[in-house]
C-alpha cells in the first residue's frame, strides 16, 4: 500500500497548523514565566512558642489570609479587624502579630508569646 495524504497533511494545511502550534507554545511559555513570578511574591515564616508550639506561616501577595500549619494540620485563617498590628483567626485558631511580639491561641489552650526562629 502506497502513501495515503489527507487534507490536513498538505503544505499550506501544515504551515498553518505549525503556526498555531507555535502561538500556543510561546503563550504557554509567557503564562509560566508570569506564574511563576506571582509564586516569588510569598513569605514562610517559621515560629516557635513558650508553650512549646511551633508553626510554620505562609502569606500571599494577592491573600489577605494567613496559611498555617500547626500541630500537624493546615488552618487557614482569615484576617480579622485589629487596633495595632494584625489578627488572623479560623478553625480555632487566632494568630496576633504586632510590633510587640506575636503571639498564638490554639487548641482550647492558652494565648502564648511566639518568636521567629
């Protein structure tokens, strides 16, 4: 059997199908690069507690939440209205952090003084 050529395998067909090909691609490339340009814009910080708690907390450049893990579960907590500083709360969890010092509740425990490690 001798070679069989369909409509979408003919030259014109084929240059214009390579040309959209290469369109996606490169606007593939450019949503990466910008993707990964937003993921930059994060910060971890790691905490720990007079308690004993250590948590790990992420904020995001475009989330007004905190993102905590803590006693092995992540918790997200929504920012809450504070006098001075910030106040983050959720899942029973309530994360203050100001020029004072941050501190912690969680767990049905007592509000704890938390440094960065």
């Amino acid at each position: 059997m001798g070679l069989v050529y369909t409509h979408f395998f003919r030259g014109a067909d084929m240059n214009r199908h390579k040309a959209i090909f290469m369109k996606g691609a490169a606007l593939f490339v450019i949503a990466a690069a910008a993707g990964s340009s937003r993921a930059s814009a994060q910060t971890f910080q790691s905490f720990r507690c007079a308690d004993g708690t250590q948590f790990i907390v992420g904020f995001f450049e475009y989330d007004n939440r905190a993102h905590l893990q803590i006693d092995g579960r992540a918790v997200t907590l929504a920012k809450r209205l504070a006098l001075s500083g910030s106040r983050y709360s959720g899942g029973g969890v309530t994360l203050k952090l100001n020029k004072a010092g941050t501190t912690v509740k969680h767990a049905k425990r007592p509000t704890t003084a938390c440094e960065l490690t």
